[in-house]
C-alpha cells in the first residue's frame, strides 16, 4: 500500500465536464464541481521541452483517494488554482478501498 488515510490531507475538487450548445448550433464545455474528496498528491516528474519556439512543461502526479464508484479519465481534479487531468484509475488491490490516479498537470480551460 502506498499510502494511508492520515497522508490524505489535501482537499480537491472532483469535476466533471458538460457540454451545452448554444443558439449558434455550436457547443461548449464546462466543468462543475461534482464532490469535495480528500488526496494524497504525490509528484511524479517535472519535464521540459521546446517546441515549435515554445517551451512546454510536463509534470506527473500520482494521487490517492478513497475509492469512489465512476470516477474515470473523464473527470479532473481541482487543488487551489491546480489541475490535475486524469491519464489513469487504478483500483488497488482491486478491494475497492483505494484509487491510484496517475494524472498529469495542466492549466483550467
């Protein structure tokens, strides 16, 4: 196990996406906040590359949850002005008592 319950300490929104169309027949994608869950956030690793005149960074976490029902790539974590973009879900030890997510650093869309 790599983590406990005590080093859960980071409170995260857990959001999902909606898409809404407008009048024009175009569409739109928002995020609401579906639940408050605790994590534990652990980085993972920090790259930098240039590309195209352009510096791009990569960073890697993996967090921890409490295993939630339907929490999938789709969603998004939330932390202070962080998200963190779901790339994997992986259920430890398949007991339904923890979630693995390896996700990856991006900026609010």
């Amino acid at each position: 196990m790599a983590t406990t319950i005590g080093k859960m300490r980071y409170p995260v929104q857990l959001q999902s996406a909606t898409r809404t169309t407008d009048a024009g027949g175009g569409s739109a994608e928002s995020w609401s906040t579906v639940a408050t869950i605790y994590a534990d956030i652990k980085p993972l690793n920090a790259e930098e590359s240039y590309r195209q005149g352009v510096i791009q960074e990569s960073v890697t976490h993996e967090i921890y949850v409490r295993f939630r029902a339907g929490l999938s790539t789709s969603n998004s974590l939330v932390y202070e002005s962080r998200v963190f973009n779901i790339k994997g879900v992986l259920n430890i030890d398949e007991r339904d008592r923890y979630l693995k997510l390896t996700c990856k650093e991006g900026v609010a869309v």
